[in-house]
C-alpha cells in the first residue's frame, strides 16, 4: 500500500460520475491509503464509501474489481518520477497505519465542499473529518436540496426554451442517485447531440452568463466555516488560486476567514505547478494553517484529473500531511 493520499474526490452523489463505491474500489486499486469524500453541499456518499470499504477488504485479493482495465479515468501511476509532495488532512475506516504497504486498506475521510461567497465571488470551503450525520450539517443539506430543487426546475424551462427539450425528472432517471446540477445537464445535452462536449454546454448555455445559467443562493464563507466547526470538522479553503485573486485580494480572504477559524488551504491540486504549490505553502505558514492537497476527481466530469494523481501525474500527496495537520496520530 503507498502511502498517498487524496483530500478532494467527488462522487456521484454530486457532480463526480462514478459512485462511492466504484470510488473506493479505484482507490483501492492505485493503492492509495486515504481518500476525503468531499461532495459539494452533502456528506451523502460517505457512509456508502465507507461500507464499500467494509466489504472490499473482507473480499478475497483476486476477487477486488480491478477498475485499472476499463476505467478512461485512471492515469497510469507506474514510472513516476516525481518527489512526494506536502500536503494534508481525519475520521478513519480502516486500522493503524503499520502493514499500509503489505495489505489492502483505505481510509475514508468524512468530507463536504461548501458553495459559500465573499464579496459577490463563490469560494468553497472544503470539510474535512466532519460529523456527516451532525443534525446542523443535516439541516443544510435539507435546506440546499430544497434550493437545488427549484433552481433545476428553472435550468430544465430555459434549456427547453433554447431547444432541447428536458425536464428534471428525465435528468434524475439519467443520473440516479445523483444531487443534480449543472454538470448533470451539460452531460445530457451533449449524450442528446445538442452541444459537442460538457465544455461546449457550460460555454455556451450554462456557464455564469449563459442563457440557461440559473443563480443560486449561497451561505457567507463564515457560515460556513462555522457549520463544519460546529459539526466537528476542520474547514480548508480550497483550490485558493482558481478564484483569480490577486496577492492581496487572497490574503484579505484568507485574513478574514482565518478570524473565523479557518484551518487549512488546499496548497497541492490538479492544475497547480510546483511554483503555486511553493507560494501557498508559504502563505499557509503565515497564517498558522496546514497544508492539503487533493486531485479534485470527478470521473467523466473532468476526465482529464485522475484520482490520487492529478492531471499527468503531477500530484504525490503523502499520508504524512495528514500527521503534519494533527489530524492522524
């Protein structure tokens, strides 16, 4: 077992493409010791991927799927070169850390993405080692399905309006199972011919000034650093250079949300080069924050970012930044 892990995955349970369970069985596959679930607004696919993991390590090594042949989403993780790098990351499905390199074992760490703004501009809060079933993360998640709900009511009327008919009932019979949002209908508009790729529905129909875009309500990044205090877990502000802040703007959001208990940055991601990598870890460190670092997988949705790996290889997140965080003994 190596010991890397992965700190930002999405399932289906949102707007990744591959369930928990194919999830962890993936993990499993490249090896990985530990994976957040970090489904945007739910905690909903947790407790499938941690009995997943229940089941796969109680299989027989020969009869674990082996997702390596048929999953497009895999990077080849034999050959590289590159150094581990520092990251890091808590709840724990599996045992002690001794044997991680002779046996098949996983860690699932209990995690949410929040949609939170500051200023007019979205920023995610990632959540790590959460209470998932917390009664205060249950009235959020209640109170965004009901949100979501009535918004992709409005994103199915002004689809069919451009002219591909849709409503959200046939999306929800598409993608069973799924918290439905826009992901879920630029993947049906292109599976119907009406746009050539994801890419192409978002660019030119529901992107943020597109014709189909519906807006959203979000909480304040406070609240929502609040909310995964209050449910146990330990708020990280993720992919912080995807907002396009500038030096200043980021410390001024960093400074702010640190006033409320913000914890961690996300300083390892997919489309991060060595250099940003260096430059947050250092912005990190002035802020007394750990250091994560997550591959933002979510399947077919971003085919190009392989679970554990990143985009080419270019993540080796070790296990050790989970110990650096204080999150693992």
């Amino acid at each position: 077992m190596k010991n890397l892990i992965d700190l930002h995955v999405h399932t289906s349970c949102s707007d990744g493409t591959l369930p928990p369970e194919e999830v962890v069985a993936t993990a499993l596959d490249l090896q990985l010791a530990a994976i957040a679930i970090t489904d945007h607004d739910t905690a909903a696919g947790v407790a499938r991927a941690k009995a997943a993991v229940r089941h796969l390590n109680s299989t027989p090594n020969n009869l674990i799927m082996d997702t390596t042949q048929d999953n497009p989403h895999l990077a080849n993780t034999s050959g590289r070169d590159s150094q581990p790098q520092n990251t890091t990351g808590r709840d724990s499905q599996t045992q002690s850390t001794s044997g991680r390199d002779s046996q098949k074992t996983l860690e699932i760490l209990a995690g949410i993405e929040i949609s939170a703004e500051w200023l007019n501009k979205e920023i995610h809060i990632l959540g790590l080692d959460l209470d998932p079933d917390h009664p205060a993360l249950k009235n959020y998640q209640d109170e965004f399905l009901r949100e979501k709900e009535e918004r992709n009511r409005k994103i199915a009327e002004k689809i069919t309006a451009v002219g591909c008919p849709v409503t959200p009932e046939e999306i929800q019979e598409r993608f069973p199972g799924a918290v439905l949002g826009r992901p879920h209908y630029a993947r049906f508009m292109m599976e119907k011919g009406f746009v050539t790729s994801v890419n192409a529905a978002f660019n030119q129909y529901l992107g943020d000034n597109g014709p189909c875009y519906v807006s959203r309500r979000r909480i304040s990044v406070s609240d929502a650093v609040k909310l995964i205090l209050d449910c146990g877990g330990h708020p990280v502000l993720a992919h912080p250079l995807q907002y396009g802040f500038s030096k200043d703007r980021l410390e001024s959001l960093v400074n702010y949300l640190k006033d409320f208990g913000l914890e961690g940055m996300e300083c390892y991601y997919s489309r991060y080069t060595a250099t940003d990598s260096a430059k947050l870890i250092k912005m990190a460190g002035r802020h007394g924050l750990f250091v994560t670092g997550g591959s933002d997988f979510h399947g077919g949705n971003k085919p190009e970012i392989a679970l554990g790996s990143g985009i080419n290889g270019n993540l080796e997140i070790p296990y050790s930044l989970l110990q650096d965080a204080g999150l693992r003994p």
